[in-house]
C-alpha cells in the first residue's frame, strides 16, 4: 500500500474538491450564458415584430401616396429585419444571442425563415412593385392578415424562448443550490479529516511536551504513521531521550559551562582591557610592558618578552621581558630572523604554541633550556600583514595551548601591532610636520631676510669703500640706506615671529580674519575693510591656521612692495567658499617675474594644496593686485594631515 505525506494527502483531498467546485461553476456559467444568450433572442425577436409592424405600417403610407423617401426606409427596414432574423437563425457569441437548442424552437424558426422568404417578402416586393399599382389596395388588404399570422409566429417563438430560459433559470437554481450542499458537506468532510490528519496528533504532541515541561521525560508518541507527523513523533521521542539523558547529567554540564563561561569572561576581559590601553597615547615600550604583564597573568606563564624587528627587518631586539633572567637578556637582546622558535614566527607570521619534547632538533633554543623554561608560545605582531615582532610566553611546566587561547594571543598581537605602527605614523606625521614648516620657514627667510642681509653686505662694503676714499656725503648716504635696510629686515623678523607663532583658540574663521587685519592696520597704519557673506563654518583649526598664513602672507606682499593705502578682504561662505585679498596699490604684470615675492607666492600656493584649496592672484601695473583663495566646505569636513 502506497504510502503519501501529510502534504500529498491534503493537496489530493484541496485538488478533487477543487475539481468538483470548478465543474459546478462552469455548468452554472454555462447555464448563465445561455439565460443570457436566450434572453438577446427575445430582444431580438420582439424588435423583428416591431419591424414587421413598421414595414406594414410604411407600406400603408406607401400604397396611399406613393414615394421614393418611403421606398427608401421600407427597404432599409426590410435589411434590418433579414439581418436580425439571420443572427437569430444563426446565432452570435460575441454578444452572446443564439436560440436555445431545442427542436420545437428550431422548427419554429424555420417556419419563421420560410414564411418570410416565401410569404412576406415577395409580397412586400409586389406593393413596392410599380406594375403593381392598380392592384395594390386589394394586396394591401391581403398583406395584412398574412402580417398578423406572421407575427403571430414570431409571438409563438418568443413565447418558446421565454419557456427555455424558465427552465434554465430552474436549473440554475437547483445547481446553485447543490453548491451550497456541496460546500457544507466538503467544509464537514474536510474539516473530519484535517481533524484526523493534524489536529489529534498535534494534540497528542501538545500533551508530551505539557508531561516533558513537568519533568516527565518518559513520555514517548506512538510511532505508526510513515507521514511529517510520524516522523516529528519519532524526532519527539529522539528529543526525549536525549533530555532524559541531559537532565540526569544536568549538574556536571552546569559546572562546566560555567567553568567555559568564566573563562570566556576572563578572556574577553583582558582583550578588552589591552584594547583599551592600546587606544591611548603610550609609546611603544609601556605598550608592550603593559600587554606583556597581562597576557602572562592571564595565561599563567612563568615570563614572556616582547621582540620587535629592526628597520632593516633581519634581527627582533627585546624591548619588553618578564620573568628572565639577565643572563638570557644578554644573550637574546638581539636574535635573527629565522633562528629558534620566536625567529621562525617572525619570518613565517605563524602562531606557535609547543613545549620542547615537541620541537624539531635542529630549532636552536638558545638559553631557553638554561632558564628551566619547558614549554613557549610565540605570535606574531603584525600590522597590515607585515610582521613587526612576536609576542613570547614561557612556561615551566610541559604545556600546549588550545587553539581558542592562541587567537586571542593573535588577536592581542594583531591590536598591539596596529598601536605599534600608529604610534610610528604619529611620529612620522610629526617629522614631516616638522620638516615642511622648516622648509616654508626657509623659503619665507629666503626670500625676506636673506636678500635683505646680502644688501646690506653690498650696502657695507660701499660704505667702507667711501670711507676708505673719505666720501663722507656718500658714505652718510649710504649708511641711511643700510638704517633703512637693518629697519626692514627688523620688520621682516617680527612679522616672521608673528606669522610662526599665531595659534587658534577655536576654529573661528572670521573672528581670527578680523584680529589678523586689526594688528596689521595698528602696525602699518593701512586702512583695511573686512566684509563677510553666509553661515559660520566649522572648521578645523588647522585648516583655518593655513588660511590665515596665507592671509598675513598676503599682507605682508602688500606693505612691503604695493605701496596700498587700502585693503579690502572678503569672505564668502554661502556655496563654494572663498577668501578675496584686494589693495589699491601699484600691482604688477603677472606674466613677469615678481621679483622677491615669488617665494611667497609658492608658498601661499602649496599652503592652499595642503587642504585643497586652490590659489590665484591678478594684477596688472597700475591697478593693484588681486588674490583670492577658494575651497569647498566638503573638502575641509575631511580629516586632513596637520602641518602648521
């Protein structure tokens, strides 16, 4: 005997109840087509016995006062009627119109048919007939009798029609009716037998797990049916056996979850706490004495040390170490790459964890041996997939860590060399910082102080010179200038000191605009005019110290070379964002050399590259001199490398 699943049975029972339904409802819009279909033919056949009275009627006309006009609708009327009579004989789907299949009304019909093509149109013919028109009162009154019994026809054929759709519509009804019986007797069979295939044995389910939450883990299902259900049955009593087994040893599973929970905890702890510390600030060496102290107390390692590899990558130097003695400090402050167990970890990037019963003869163990060290674990610390050092713990006892304890060691080396290398790019950061303002610092004393001190050197030997031939006008003419020179190159120097040691409290673009323009008017006695448009900007301070640099850069050009008695800035924050530095002074052709300000220049220039920003100036002899810095607040909302 065939045996079928749950979901074969129920789609078995959904498709022949199904079936059943969609016959029932196909007969019944069969039966409904006809209703409709019989009911244009009595529409259509009462409007063939209005025609028929209405050619009678035209043709009375015509016999009285014959006319072509009346000739005309006569056999229009005649069209129309052939026309319907033809969709009655034949029917038409489309509509839907047909004659119900009967014999008694299709005989009518022909009798209809052939009544009309034999009786009445000829005789509608003869009326309409000219060589008939002397007789045509006396076919006229034979005409009307034959009309009357002609639709006395077409009555007899509505009335057969009128009789089919009655029986239909009783049929119909009865159909309908049997649907609903049907539908009742499906719903209560349907609902026994969902009943017998799900419900009492959900129910028998719901009853073992009810006994299995009172700790009755000796209930068991019957088994005997090969569908979904007998198989949850036996999954069900599967479950039962193992929670009986489970609870009987509940306590010792407790105890070692807990045990496995806490040192979890444990774990995770220190990885959070070393996580945390290397976030700081710390230099490398408390960094590594920090993670080193953890991890050995965590692991319960008699000692460890931290190796990092020189810059040239051929040696690992200890820079932390615990629990050795100076003996093997100073034999393994320094080990190759490669050598023992911490060197191949280095070269390799593999994790070890092994005791020395283990380990391959021709490893070196260098002093390890000596220091009663039994067993090593050795990680990697790398960055970036570049390996910066290892990480060792040391163990007097024979010991292999488990792989759970040697990831997190990993997972400690992999946070340690990230901190390690940060702490490197910080530095390097630094040094480039350092190395760029020196190299702006250079260029600025280039262009100003330099070539103001080799004037006054040219300036001095003419003065010995005049001296020496005792020019006094000449030699007082010449040391005016180098006053005036040794005047220049003293404002040179403080406006270096001031330029080198502006500093930000916030990142107040306007406000320090503002400030830098009052000190440069209180110095110079040049009228400045400062106007600004849209929002305040929330600015890095860096940032807003590279703009001001090339403010007062621009300043500076002015009094020295533009002999401007007034400057105009102008700050526009409301799209792309802009600095415009204008004066009134003399100006210059830009296409020529600019002379000693062409250092400044660059520098402005390469201070706006260092945020993004993009620098111009125009000018023209004669009409002063024109520089505008632009930049996009997007482009300074980024996090960019500080070199003020």
């Amino acid at each position: 005997m065939a045996k079928f699943k749950i979901r074969e049975k129920i789609t078995g029972l959904l498709v022949f109840y199904f079936l059943i339904a969609m016959t029932a409802i196909g007969f019944t819009l069969y039966v409904s087509w006809q209703l409709e279909g019989g009911a244009a033919a009595i529409n259509d056949a009462g409007k063939e016995r209005m025609r028929t009275y209405r050619i009678a009627y035209l043709l009375t006309q015509h016999v009285q006062q014959p006319s072509p006009v009346l000739e005309a609708d006569i056999r229009q009327e005649i069209v129309r009627f052939e026309k319907t009579l033809a969709e009655l004989e034949h029917g038409n789907p489309q509509r839907p119109l047909f004659v119900p299949d009967d014999p008694m009304i299709q005989k009518q019909m022909q009798v209809l048919h052939d009544t009309w093509g034999q009786d009445m149109k000829p005789r509608i013919e003869q009326l309409l007939s000219p060589a008939a028109e002397v007789d045509r009162q006396q076919q006229l009154a034979a005409y009307r009798p034959a009309n009357e019994r002609f639709v006395d026809g077409v009555d007899g054929l509505v009335a057969m029609v009128e009789s089919s759709n009655a029986q239909a519509t009783t049929l119909l009804r009865s159909i309908q009716i049997a649907l609903v019986v049907v539908a009742l007797l499906g719903t209560i069979l349907l609902d026994y037998i969902f009943s017998l295939l799900l419900v009492r044995p959900v129910q028998r389910l719901n009853q073992g797990l009810q006994s299995m939450g009172k700790a009755d883990f000796s209930v068991r299902l019957p088994t005997t049916r090969n569908d979904e259900l007998g198989e949850l049955a036996r999954g069900f009593n599967q479950m039962a056996e193992k929670l009986q087994d489970i609870y009987a040893t509940l306590e010792q599973r407790v105890a070692d979850k807990t045990r496995s929970v806490d040192l979890k905890n444990r774990e995770l702890g220190a990885l959070y706490e070393v996580a945390a510390f290397l976030n700081s600030s710390t230099a490398a060496e408390p960094l590594c004495d920090n993670v080193l102290d953890r991890m050995i107390a965590l692991m319960g390692a008699m000692g460890g040390v931290v190796r990092l590899t020189d810059p040239k990558g051929e040696q690992l130097q200890i820079v932390a170490a615990r629990g050795v003695s100076e003996m093997f400090l100073a034999d393994e402050t320094f080990l190759d790459i490669g050598a023992c167990i911490c060197g191949e970890v280095a070269r390799d990037g593999v994790a070890v964890s092994s005791d020395f019963d283990a380990v391959r003869p021709s490893i070196m163990l260098h002093s390890c041996s000596k220091e009663n060290i039994r067993a090593v674990a050795a990680v990697p610390i790398r960055s970036n997939k570049r390996v910066l050092g290892t990480l060792n713990l040391f163990f007097d006892a024979m010991r292999i860590l488990p792989p759970t304890e040697v990831r997190l060691l990993e997972s400690v080396g992999l946070h340690l060399g990230i901190a390690i290398e940060n702490q490197r790019l910080v530095a390097r950061e630094r040094e480039m910082a350092v190395s760029e303002e020196r190299n702006l610092l250079a260029q600025e004393l280039h262009d100003s102080i330099a070539q103001s001190l080799a004037f006054l050197n040219i300036q001095v030997q003419l003065l010995h010179d005049d001296l020496s031939h005792k020019k006094v006008a000449d030699a007082m003419q010449v040391l005016e200038q180098i006053r005036e020179g040794v005047q220049e190159s003293y404002d040179d120097v403080r406006e270096l000191l001031v330029h080198f040691r502006t500093r930000l409290e916030h990142a107040d673009l306007e406000s320090a605009i503002a400030s830098a323009l009052r000190k440069f008017e209180a110095q110079t006695a040049i009228a400045t005019e400062f106007e600004r448009h849209g929002p305040t900007l929330d600015m890095q301070p860096e940032h807003v110290l590279q703009i001001l640099h090339i403010l007062q850069e621009s300043l500076s050009n002015i009094r020295k070379h533009a002999n401007a008695s007034l400057i105009k800035v102008v700050l526009d924050t409301s799209g792309p964002c802009s600095l415009t530095v204008e004066d009134n002074g003399q100006g210059f052709e830009t296409s020529k050399s600019a002379g000693d300000t062409h250092v400044g220049i660059n520098i402005m220039r390469e201070r706006a590259n260092r945020f993004g920003g993009e620098f111009s100036i125009t000018s023209a002899t004669g009409e002063g001199t024109r520089v505008r810095l632009s930049w996009s607040p997007v482009t300074l909302s980024v996090e960019q490398p500080s070199a003020a």
